[in-house]
C-alpha cells in the first residue's frame, strides 16, 4: 500500500485538529484532565514517527501542525462563534483564562478591585474568560446563588479534593451537609465554652505584650489556628500560647506561603489540578497533608470524652479508604478555611476598633452590664444589636473571602429577568446566558452596589439597627456565600468573633501606635488587601493598653 505523501499527512492533521476542537474540546471539560492531555500531547510524534515511518522532524510539524490548527480553531471560535461573544469585556479575556491570571499577578493579587473596574466600565455581566461570565445585577442572585438555583458548582472545585465544600454532586453534599449542620446546632454550647477558652488565653497573651505595638494579623491567625484545629482534630495546636510543636509550625507557614499561589491559579484550574496530582512530592502540600492525615488518625485512636463535630463526621462516614480520604478532606476544610477567613475579619475589625475609638464606647455601653455581672452573662452565641452591626459591617465593606463562588448551568441556559443587557432574545425583556456558562457573583462588588447598599463605600453600623433604609437589599450581603452551598461554620465564625471582641474592648483601650495614627484612612489601608481565595490583609500593628475606668 502507497504512503500517504507529507502534503497530504499535514492537511490531515490540520483537519484534525479542528475536528478534535469541534466534537472533543467544545464538549467537555477538559480542565480537570491536564495529565492526560499532556501526555497525549507529548507522545503524539512519536506515535506519528512509528505508524508512517516518517522522520523524526516530520513527525513533531506533523504534531505541531495539529496543536496550531486546533488551538486557531479554538481562538476563532471564542472569539467570533462563541454563544458569550455578544457580551461585553476585555478582547484578551475571550481568548484565554491565563488573560485573567496576568490581570492578578499585575495588580499584585487584587483580582477583586479589577472585577469592579470592569463592572463599573462594562455593566453587570462582563465576559471574564472564554466561557465564564461575572455578575453584578442583583436580579441574578437567586436564579444563580440561591436555594432553587439551578446551576451547580463550577469546573475549579474539580481541581481541589472532595469535601463538603468542594463537591460538585448535590446530593452527596445535601447528605454530607445534614452531619455538618447537625452538629452545628447540638454543640453550640460545647463550642461557646471552647471558644471562651481560646478568648481567655488570647487575653493573656495581650496582657504579656501592654503598651507595645502587636502585630494583630499573627494573633488572629494563631487563635483562629487554635480554634480549627481543635474541631478537627480534638487539641489544639497551641499558637496562640506559643505552645505549637514545630511541625505544626512549619505546615502552617507553608500554607501561608501556599494561599498566594492559590490567588493566582484559581484562574486556571488546570494548573491548581496538576499540582493537587502531584500533591505527594516534598512540598507544602506534601507537609500539610501528611500532618492533617497524621493529627486525625490520633484523634480517631485517641476519640474524646465530649462529641464534637469531628466525632459527628467520624460516625456517619465509613471506615473504608475513600471514607478516610473524605475526613482528610474535611479536616482540611476545617483548618484552612475555617482558620484563614476568621483570622482576616478579627485583623480587620482590631483595625477598626483601633482607627476608631467611638466603636469601642458603642460596644461598651452594650456588653458592660453582661460582663460585669457575677458570674458575667455575657455568651457569644447570643446575637447582639451593636457588636453585631458593627462586625455585620465590617464584613459587608471587606469580606474575608473575596473568591466569587463558581458557578456553572451545564444542562440549561438561564434568563435574568428584567436586566438591561440583552445578547439574545427569549421573547421577554431579561438577559439570555447559554447553557455550559461558568458562572460568578463577586461579593466585594455586590457588597459596594448603590442598588444594594445606600452610602455603599462608607462604614455605617447603624444600617444593621437603627437605619434600616440604608440596606436596600438585604439579599446581597453574602459573607458567607448563601444558598444550599453557603459556609457551613459561619454561626462558629460570629461567635469567635463576638467573643474576641467583646472581651478585648472590656479589658482593654486599643490604639493605633504612634507615627501611624495621625492621617490613618482606613478606606486607602484597605486596598492593600489581596484576594488569595481567602483574603488577606496588610500586616498591621495596634497597641493595647488597660482600661481607664
């Protein structure tokens, strides 16, 4: 049989690969699957070389002829043919997500001020990548963030291992959820005591340090480290008083470090897959999975003398791999995120407080009489109106997580009622999103909406109590995300952060220190702040000092 000529083997492969874009690249998702398209890739020459016996330069313009067609036929799609290309946004950002990581890593991590430079220049649905849209219309947040929203969880939760807070399968999560909020509601008072614990010996710790500036970011994330690591793994890990082992130690300063690269590759799945396949070689991750792994199989031997929510999900997930592999995941859950978002709300608000001393008096006259009784009456997992607008809104205006949770209508496009943009018509004045979109609401913009929030860049407490107009849409104040898939600790998070609070202002004056305080804004501190999926706050130093009663 008579070899096909080069001429014809190099249109071949040029047809190929508009081929594998249109009936492969098109249709699936290919994020989660890096490996295997490498390697596909990488061996294709020498597939070519053996099969036609060709040589070996032929063979990789042979594969090289494929990667540029396919790839041409992939840009001209996103960017002429695509169902999203009528709506507004960066020309770059229809081609490629690696637009929106070069965007971040120039503003030095800030991907949360950029989507609200592109709000305010292109309106409420700006085209972010080739297949993902960001949303700021207010009508949308139901039909995409609410209890019935029908679109799932997006492709960068496939890049993370399987946990409550990362699955795509609903109803593993509905089951998964029920244990989580379940222990939630039965051990609110077990986790008040606990929490009133950590408070405690926070306060020591202050007391060791009068008169002298403390970096508060470092004392937040240590009794914030404290209280995780003592619901995922029944000890904690002794930050807060110094007492943390060296491992421990090490693992959390990689993580750290670890939480940057994570504000860059969120933007590209694919990459934060690779590195979660590769996840056993000697690195962060390495150190922190084997330490999670290692302080819950101790806390399985070790079991506890009081149920706690580790205890819960213990019982109610099977003894098998996968089951294991599950609790490491969650544990982790616990750890990071429960660790990361409350240790940046207690640094904002001890800046507040600092910047601000009328905050502190405001406090005061509410939570004096319930620490001055005997014994004090004062419980953090009771609402109360002051302390809680004031930590409402701090919130609202710097939200500790500033990732805008993905989304995606796989199956079905979706119509936004009575929106101004309309790319395609359903007969009815809204907006018309294509099926297979990735969809995201950013909090940070919603948070500073006019429509949502009247004086949205001031910091007004009283709009929580007293001036009630000030909150024209009650629904958009997501610090915790909202719908089925919301943050499952937020109810510990409020109590930490009411105890902490309540209990420094009682004890102490806090200040800013000296050089810093005069001409001190706020506002302009906070643009500091990097969107590292958690966020991150500047590092900042107060000064505690005693009372003057």
């Amino acid at each position: 049989m008579e070899e096909p000529s080069a001429q014809t083997l190099f249109v071949t492969a040029a047809g190929l690969g508009v081929i594998a874009h249109l009936l492969f690249f098109k249709r699936f998702e290919v994020d989660t699957h890096p490996l295997l398209l490498f390697t596909v890739f990488s061996l294709s020459p020498f597939a070519l070389f053996y099969t036609f016996s060709t040589t070996r330069l032929i063979s990789f313009l042979l594969a090289a002829t494929f990667t540029t067609s396919l790839f041409t036929s992939i840009a001209v799609y996103r960017a002429y043919f695509h169902p999203l290309r009528h709506f507004p946004g960066r020309p770059l950002a229809k081609l490629t997500q690696l637009h929106s990581l070069t965007l971040t890593a120039k503003s030095g991590l800030r991907w949360h001020q950029i989507l609200q430079s592109l709000h305010s220049q292109y309106g409420d649905y700006v085209r972010t990548g080739p297949r993902e849209l960001s949303i700021a219309d207010p009508t949308a947040m139901s039909y995409i963030l609410g209890y019935g929203a029908k679109p799932g969880k997006g492709p960068v939760y496939d890049s993370m291992e399987e946990s409550v807070n990362t699955t795509r399968d609903r109803e593993f999560h509905t089951q998964r959820r029920k244990i989580w909020d379940s222990s939630m509601k039965t051990l609110v008072s077990t986790y008040a005591l606990q929490i009133e614990g950590f408070t405690s010996t926070l306060l020591t710790r202050v007391r060791s340090s009068l008169n002298t500036p403390l970096r508060v970011n470092s004392l937040a994330l240590h009794y914030s480290y404290d209280v995780a690591t003592q619901l995922a793994f029944g000890k904690p890990g002794g930050f807060i008083g110094g007492n943390q082992g060296e491992t421990a130690k090490s693992v959390m300063a990689g993580i750290k470090e670890a939480t940057f690269a994570l504000g860059l590759l969120y933007h590209v799945p694919w990459i934060m897959t690779l590195l979660t396949t590769f996840a056993f070689l000697p690195g962060p991750m390495k150190g922190w999975n084997e330490w999670s792994e290692k302080m819950l199989k101790e806390r399985k031997q070790r079991g506890t003398e009081k149920p706690d929510l580790m205890g819960y999900l213990i019982a109610n997930t099977p003894d098998t791999k996968k089951g294991n592999n599950l609790l490491f995941a969650d544990s982790r859950v616990i750890v990071a995120a429960g660790s990361d978002t409350t240790a940046t709300a207690l640094t904002t608000l001890f800046t507040l407080l600092a910047s601000s001393p009328n905050l502190i008096s405001k406090i005061r006259e509410e939570i004096d009489p319930k620490l001055c009784n005997k014994p004090p009456t004062f419980s953090c997992a009771t609402s109360y109106l002051v302390l809680d607008s004031i930590i409402n809104e701090s919130l609202r205006l710097y939200p500790p997580t500033l990732f805008a949770s993905q989304r995606t209508n796989l199956d079905i496009p979706l119509f936004i009622p009575s929106s101004p943009l309309k790319p395609k018509s359903l007969g009815k004045e809204g907006t018309y999103i294509p099926r297979d979109t990735i969809l995201s609401m950013p909090t940070y913009t919603l948070h500073r909406d006019a429509r949502n929030f009247s004086r949205p860049t001031e910091f007004i407490p009283e709009r929580w109590t007293t001036k009630p107009e000030l909150v024209l849409n009650r629904q958009a104040f997501i610090p915790f995300s909202t719908g089925m898939t919301n943050c499952p600790g937020r109810s510990l998070a409020m109590m930490e952060l009411r105890d902490v609070i309540a209990r420094t202002v009682f004890e102490f004056d806090v200040c800013l220190p000296e050089g810093v305080a005069e001409g001190f804004e706020m506002a302009k501190f906070m643009r500091g702040m990097k969107d590292c999926f958690m966020a991150t706050v500047p590092d900042v130093e107060v000064v505690f000092t005693s009372r003057v009663r």
